[in-house]
C-alpha cells in the first residue's frame, strides 16, 4: 500500500495542542537534561527530554491518558482493554485509576517483570499470553467483545499520537529550535506525534525516527513506501517488538519524518550504559535507541542542536546485572 | 573532647551564602524529583534533591570547587593533593581542570572503577594505596610534602563544608521551608552545612543525619557528645566508610543537628533499589541513606513536608547487578 494523500493524515499538530491542555496537571513536565560528555563527543548541543521520569516510567502515559480522557462516559463506564509488552500496560493502568475507568490489560507471559507488577499495582486486570503462539490483537478483540469492552490500541490511534506528540512539544518550549530530533521507533506513535511537533515549532529541524537493527520493520518502510512487518524481533528493545507502523502511524512517518537509522544490540546496550553511568539515568533499552545513534556516530549535526527524546525507563533490574556485564564486554 | 564553645564553630551560613555565589555558573542547580508511591507511603510530602545530578556525579564537586577557588594564587599554581575514597577525588579532579590547577588524587584501592576511571578522565593523577595496611592521611602527608601541594581534604574543612550547603540551601529556595530534613553521613560536611542552611533559611525544620548501622561513629559521637571512630567499616556505603567526624564538622554537628539515625544493609540496598526501580534515579549506596531511613520508618513526619538530599550517584554498574539481586532477596 502506497500512502501518499494528505486526506490520509489523521492527526495534526492541532490535536497535539489540545492533548497538552488535557495533560495539563496530570502528566509530569518531565526534566530535560545536557551532558558535557556528550556534547564534547558529539560536538553538539544535545537535549536530552527524559520520559523515563514521566508518571509510570515512560510517554505512554501522555497518549493513554489523552485518549481515555476522550471516550464517551457510557464507554469509560464498562472500561477498556490494551494490549501491550508493557509501558502501554502501564499508561493505562494508571490513566483508568485516575479517570476512574475499569482496565484490561492483556500482556506477553515474557513481559518485564517490573511492568508486569506496576500495571497490576495500578489496579488493571491482567491477563497473560503467549507471545509465540497467540496474536495479541485476536485475544484482544475476544474478550473486549465479551466484556463491552474499548480497545485502547498502544500506538496506532489518533488521540495516542496526539498525546505522544507532547513531550516534544515540551522539548521545543524549554530549548526552542532544534537542527535535529532523534525518537525511537515501535509502532511509531511516538515518532510521528514528535515529528508534528517539530514541523510546527521547528519547521528546519530534521527528525529521524531510529530503531533497532533486528526490528527495522519502520526503516524498511519509509524507505519502500510499502508497509514491512516483523516478527516477533530478537531485540532487547522490547518496546521496538511491534510488528509494523499502523495505519494512522504509517502515514504520519511517511509525510513529517526526514529519516530513519538502525542500531545495533551493541549499541543500544554502550548507550543505556553511558546513560546510566554518566548521566544517572534509568533507562530502557528502548529508551536508549535515539542516544545510541547519536553517540555511534550514525545520525549526528556537529556544530548544531539537537533533541534525543528518551522514551522510558521501565528496565526489570533484576537482570540489568546481566544487561550491563553484556555492555561492559561489547565495549 | 567536649564541643561546646561557639567559637569552636568555624562555618556560618554566610559563608554557605559566600560559597554559593561562587559556585554560580560552575555548580549545577540539579533538580528535585518526587514521587506519588513515597507520599501515599510516608504520608508526607517528599522532596528529593538529587545531587546525583550534580557535575563529576555527587554534591562533592561544591565544596572541591569552592575550596581550590579559595586558594591563593602560588597554592593554585603549585597543586593540590586530595585522599578520598571517590566521590571527593572526581570533584576535586574535575574542579582543578575548571580551573587549571593541577591535582594528585590519593585513592584506596579498592575504591569503585568508575570512580578511578572518571578521577583519571577528568586530568588528576591517581595514587592508589592498599586501604588495609596504610594510613591514607599519613601518605598523603608525605607526598604532599614532597611535592608542595596543598591537601584538600574531603570534609573537615570550613570551605568544603560551606560549599556542601549550597545543596540544601537551594532545596530551600526551590521547595519552602521543611518540617524535617534528611541528611546522609560521612564525615559530616554534607550534614553540617546541609544543617546550617536548614537553620537560616527553615529555621523549625528537623535535621537528622543518617548513617548506615555498621558505620555509627557519627551517630554515637552525637549522642555521647564524644568524638567516636570507626575502622574499615563492612558496610556498602562506600562514602559513609570514613572514621570519624572532624574538628571542623563535629561542633557543627552537635550544635545544628537534630538527631541522627542508622540504617540496615538490607535498608540501604532495598531504598537504591525503590529509587532506581521506581523514580528512575541511579543512587549510589551512600545516596540512598536519607531515603532508607524515611522509607523504613525509622524517622518520619506524617502530615509534615519532608527533603532527603540524594547525595551521589557514582556506583559501579558493572557490580550493580550483584547489589540489585541482594536488594530483591531482602525484600
């Protein structure tokens, strides 16, 4: 499928304005931080906008609570379902308990444990099931059908993107004007919701979207113009696992963003590791993807500013030992 | 040894104020996190000030900074010379190349690697000694001698303390005044300058040092009013392993402090864990003394608002994993 009309486009930089007067007051105006480090090795000015400090540990929290806000009060009666490896989990969860909403949340058996445990802390139902044999999204639809249930998708849902599309809007408030914008990339609710932001408050600012070698489902994409998929990826980056772009996603990357890079599973680990070490951050490998293009050398601006939106830092620490000891050897 | 007298005490908090102005534009302002799961937890309003945050990673580098600014020109050009079993030595190996002033770093060695190697990286020259047979003040004495440098030691010393209490002293102005205050304690210059903030800018304000159990000196000094030592302490709080309170901060100690209180191995590691798990914050041991404290139960203010200076967070993650999984056996 080839997306090229505007008519396609489901979100605009409008929907993110409006998302960040709900948030207003209940989501977290999250810190940004700057390293001497980096800046001498990437020779740049580099702003690192840290969601993993965001109320439950990452920016899905921005999307879910957005879109919740937004059901009718007869579908925020009898509640919503997710699917989700975790942080999406947990986002909603939260978002249900402070909306007073009913949540289902339906989670991979492997999912961090840490997830696993904050989104049944939050108050959600948890249903668990096999990655390797079932499909999430037909397990999904099966029970919100039985129960009346929403389904509150992880990223391909206009109010998602919308919400995402905030803390960027954020970076650009505190900083002002960036030459580059560095986002991970799953499903691409974040990137593309981001790359909003940026055409809006920084209209020269190229936003790269950047995913992990394994699962370059999105690089492939934007460069075919032809929807590619992945299966079940052998990352640690578990929250670039998602199959594919989706359908108001797709089209958002595809219009608004400049560029995609992969990283290798070496490079996301030296940069969690840099990101630990050196700045103090908590931070998911996920959440290390844009920081491990940037301190690679794959994707950089010297002389320039330049944006890395760190998404989370929902790591289960009981096997960041191990993840780290892999870091430490890779270097 | 009775400390008594007022003229015994040789930090006031103008020269919190004075060290403060110093350390515009060179110290970081770092930022003060809270978290939803602690108030529910404590009852209290908490305020965190993570001076893991701060440059070289601890608030070491205000008093390092402000002590070599002070120092006269042929003392500046000539060197310092510094004993510390980490923290100490990054701030001062950091500050000396602020401003070029040449630094040798007397380091047990035993001290973490990524203190060492951050120590090396920022330009000092690094002596390593064995903590178990030399005496670190009595080596320090000789090379310092040999070479005309001048000592600056970690924490007996009115401009290392003064530079200490800037920390507190902008907790203070971010947050309002605080019903209880919650300090670790080493040799006592973050706790007695942290103390003489609290007594000028929230005068009510209780202000209690916390030190790891197996490392008490402090605790039974104060409550003695005699200066007690400890040996090599076993505790994991690398930076609460010095020996005793010092003729600069122990007058400061008894006649600004509250209380002090001590917590378990277990408590230090299952409060690094809270922090790093849950408020995404790499907290070294000695970082995590405050928080162990309030989070144990041990001293609290129901009702009342409540900052915990998170002091460091310089941890050697190649080790983390070990300290997470002895975290998680002692839940």
């Amino acid at each position: 499928m080839i997306h090229e009309e505007v008519s396609e486009l489901q979100v605009s930089y409008g929907d993110v304005e409006e998302a960040a007067s709900r948030l207003e007051g209940h989501a977290r105006r999250t810190p940004v931080f700057t390293s001497g480090t980096v800046e001498e090795r990437t020779e740049s000015r580099v702003f690192f906008k840290c969601e993993s400090f965001q109320r439950a540990g990452a920016f899905k929290f921005r999307g879910a609570f957005n879109a919740l806000s937004r059901l009718p009060e007869e579908q925020q009666r009898r509640g919503v379902l997710a699917y989700s490896s975790g942080n999406h989990a947990q986002a909603i969860a939260l978002s249900g308990r402070l909306l007073e909403i009913p949540t289902t949340v339906v989670m991979p058996g492997d999912a961090p444990e840490v997830k696993l445990r904050a989104t049944e802390g939050y108050g959600a139902e948890v249903v668990r099931y096999d990655r390797q044999v079932t499909n999430r999204e037909e397990l999904g639809a099966r029970i919100s059908s039985e129960r009346g249930l929403s389904v509150v998708p992880p990223y391909d849902h206009p109010d998602i993107v919308a919400g995402a599309g905030t803390a960027a809007r954020e970076l650009f408030e505190e900083v002002g004007p960036l030459d580059l914008l560095l986002v991970c990339c799953g499903g691409g609710g974040l990137l593309s919701g981001s790359a909003l932001a940026a055409r809006a408050l920084s209209p020269g600012c190229r936003v790269v979207g950047v995913e992990p070698e394994r699962a370059d489902d999105a690089a492939r994409s934007f460069r075919d113009k032809t929807l590619h998929t992945v299966h079940n990826p052998d990352t640690i980056a578990d929250g670039a696992r998602t199959p594919s772009l989706g359908d108001v996603t797709f089209p958002l990357v595809l219009r608004h963003v400049d560029g995609m890079a992969t990283v290798s599973e070496g490079a996301i680990l030296r940069a969690m590791l840099f990101l630990w070490e050196r700045m103090k951050l908590v931070v998911e490998p996920t959440g290390a993807l844009g920081a491990a293009a940037l301190l690679e050398g794959s994707v950089t601006a010297p002389g320039g500013r330049v944006g890395v939106i760190v998404s989370g830092g929902n790591v289960d620490l009981r096997t960041a030992g191990d993840l780290l000891a892999r870091a430490g050897s890779a270097e």
